[in-house]
C-alpha cells in the first residue's frame, strides 16, 4: 500500500511538473511569424507571398478590428487564376499553410491566400472572438476582394472549417467550393478535457498564455456558436470535400454524417482517412494538394466544356459590340 502511495505521488508530481512545463514554454511559443520572418521563408522562391492587412469597423466596435493575411500577387499571367483561401484552426496562425505556398505545381495552378483569423497571428493577437458569425463577418472583405476571380475555393481545417462553412452560407454565390479539412462543424461532436474547464477558472485563466487561453476561450463556446448557425446549413450550394481521420479523438468523425445530413443543396465527396487522427495537414499535406489539385482540374474541365458553344458565338457577338 505504501508503494502504490508513493508511486501515486511521484505519478501526481510528474504530471503536475509536465503541465508547469508546458504553460511555460507556451509563454514563448506563440506559433506565429513576423511579416519579416515571413518574407525571410519565401526568400528565393519565384513566387512569393505578399503580406496584407486590413481593418473592420463595425457597429458595436469600440476599436477596429485588424485582419492580416498574405496572398500570392496578381500579374498578367496569373490575373485569371483561381483562389484557394485557407483558413486555420486553433491554435494555430495562417503560418500553419507555410508548405503549400512552396509547392510550385499548385502555385501554377491557383492563387493563395491565408489568413489569421481574429486573434491570431497578428489579427489582433490575443483579442478573441467566439461568435462564428462575427469572425465570418471580419473575414468577409477577403470574400469581397476575390469577388472577381473565377473560381472561389475555401481550405478550412479544425476551427477554421466552422468559419469557412459561415462564409459558404454567407455567400452562396461567390464561393464554388469548400475543403473542410478536420473541421468542426455539428455542436458537440468534439472532445473537451477537463482541464480546459479548470483553466477557465477566474484564479487560473489569467495565467494561462494568450494562445492556448484563445483556443480555451473558443473551446468552450464553441458548442453554442456552432447552434448559431445551425438553421443555415442549408444556404450552402458550393461544392463540398471533406477529409477527415476515422482515429480522430479530438474532432470526431461523426462531424462528416453531420455534414451531409444537413448540405441539403450541396454536392458532398467524402474521404475518410482510417490511420490519421487529427493531424492530416501536417501529416498528410501532398495528399491534401493533390485533392486541391483535382478539384482544380475538374473545374478547368467543366469550364473549357462549358465554353465551346459560347465560342461559336463569339465572333457575332463582338462585331455586334464594336
């Protein structure tokens, strides 16, 4: 009996030790890159991201709210691309999508765009925000800003999907199709360990560092702010993919069921990852390229089928304008 005590205590000290541990190196790790760190990744590359910001003033604001986000440039030859917007989870910060602006065969194909989400990154790091609608809302302007381009597709993994599916209902008419990757969409269908209760408690919250303290904070609320936009799953009429690992323990698989059962104007395609958890960005980053990859493709498909017959006409059609 004395050893089991002991052995119970030593148990105790070494997970309390790891945790001490854990919430200081938290301190100094905070997952995100200065514009000049960013540009620092991308020194070489033919094609390298451009950092943005902007800012949200809404009613009910006191202070703006700022959103950064980097995107590949425009030019000539690339004037007519696609976009392909990722959007992260927690926590995480638009650094999160690093690779995929190195992969040369999707930047020929496509326009990138990732951006911090409110709170992250330098969105305003540390000023959470846990009402899905409001983050959609101060996302919106990098909706509006591609509103030109001719195909619209929005990468969303883990939290970030729940803001990408609110940005799909928003504007069922300018994004043609959604990749959720990981994504927590049904209320409830996560894992929430006991700790982050405790550390949401008022003597413990403020020591806790401001990005797991943001992913806590939209943790805990997240139940609620998915019920908010539970009626409006069926705005939704983009294309959707979705990936996800049957061994997910923190993002349950049955997000996927969910998901269809409520796409009711969507077209669905499914792909279930039987050995990954909650790691397929990471783990699986080229099999996640080469679905982006075929979307793309089936698209310029259907769009070069699409335009045989207008051509035909368009010799009359110009000669009538000119």
């Amino acid at each position: 009996m004395k050893l089991f005590t002991r052995i119970l205590r030593w148990a105790i000290l070494t997970v309390l030790l790891l945790a001490v541990g854990v919430l200081v190196v938290a301190w100094f790790v905070d997952s995100r890159q200065t514009d000049q760190e960013l540009a620092e990744e991308f020194k070489g590359q033919a094609i390298r991201p451009v950092v943005h910001y902007y800012q949200v003033t809404e009613r009910g604001l006191q202070t703006p709210r700022t959103i950064r986000f980097m995107e590949t440039p425009a030019s000539a030859a690339n004037s007519t691309l696609p976009v392909v917007l990722f959007v992260h989870g927690a926590p995480s910060s638009l650094s999160f999508f690093n690779e995929f602006f190195k992969d040369t065969t999707l930047l020929s194909r496509a326009r990138l765009v990732a951006v911090d989400r409110p709170g992250y990154g330098y969105s305003d790091f540390g000023r959470v925000e846990t009402s899905i609608i409001r983050q959609a809302e101060f996302l919106q302007p990098l909706i509006d800003r591609y509103k030109n381009a001719p195909y619209l597709m929005i990468v969303g993994s883990s939290y970030g999907g729940s803001v990408t599916a609110r940005l799909a209902m928003n504007n069922p008419d300018r994004v043609d199709h959604v990749v959720f990757v990981s994504s927590a969409l049904g209320p409830g269908l996560e894992r929430t360990y006991p700790i982050s209760y405790f550390a949401d408690s008022p003597l413990i919250h403020w020591g806790v560092p401001p990005l797991l303290r943001l992913a806590n904070d939209e943790k805990l609320a997240h139940r609620r702010a998915l019920e908010a936009i539970l009626p409006d799953w069926p705005k939704i009429r983009a294309r959707i993919t979705m990936l996800h690992g049957q061994r997910d323990e923190l993002v349950y698989p049955t997000n996927v069921s969910f998901a269809q059962n409520h796409l009711v104007n969507a077209e669905v395609k499914q792909f279930l990852l039987p050995e990954n958890r909650h790691d397929i960005v990471f783990n699986k980053r080229e099999y996640m390229t080469s679905i982006i990859l075929d979307i793309l493709t089936q698209r310029d498909v259907k769009e070069t089928v699409k335009a045989k017959p207008i051509a035909a006409k368009a010799g009359v059609n110009e000669t009538t304008s000119l």
